[in-house]
C-alpha cells in the first residue's frame, strides 16, 4: 500500500492525474492502509487469551454479550440459504486466524474455517 502511495505522488507530479483524482485515489489508498490489521505480539497474546477462557465466558453471558464475544472474533459468518439455513463457514479477525491457525483446509464440527 504504502509503494502504491509513492508511485501514486509520483504519478501526480507527473500531471498523469488531476487534483480531484489524485485526492480521491489517495484517500482510498490511505483508507485500505489504515485497515490493515498486523497481528502483533501483544495482540496475538490477547486474542489467544480471550480463546481460551471462551468457555467460561460463553457459559457465563448473556445473548448481547455472546453476540459482542463473536463479533470480537469474527469477520464473517456464511449461511446456506439454499439448504438448512446451516452456518457452512466462517472468517475469523486477522489476529485470531493467526491465534487459530485458520487455514480454507480446515474445519470444526463441519463448518469451514477460512483466511483472508
């Protein structure tokens, strides 16, 4: 992203964009920048944390705080419409597929778990 952003400059330097191009582009590229999540070190740690002490909180919350738990964790959670409305797969967040392992091999109890 950031080698897309300096051949963009450059780009605009060489007058192959216009100001309101160029700016709209940039925002873009600085907005999927911004996005990207690297797992770090202390934030693997704590994503692995949070998975295992699941259980215990699962057992322990309440519908709304199940609900943030997933959506702590997850990215996405695909359906099959089509069949019996089962969940077929599911996206972890980059730091817990990292902590998970995730991989579009793997699975649990059927249900698909993919990466990026």
């Amino acid at each position: 992203m950031k080698e897309k952003l300096r051949r963009l400059g450059k780009a605009f330097v060489d007058n192959l964009f216009d100001d309101v191009e160029y700016h709209r582009q940039k925002k873009s590229l600085e907005y999927d920048l911004e996005s990207l999540l690297i797992p770090e070190v202390d934030a693997a740690k704590e994503a692995g944390r949070l998975l295992q002490d699941l259980p215990r909180l699962w057992a322990g919350a309440t519908l709304l705080e199940r609900h943030q738990l997933l959506t702590t964790i997850l990215d996405a959670v695909y359906i099959d419409m089509k069949g019996n409305n089962s969940i077929v797969s599911v996206k972890a967040k980059p730091v817990f597929q990292a902590v998970l392992g995730a991989t579009n091999r793997g699975s649990v109890n059927n249900v698909a778990l993919i990466a990026g």
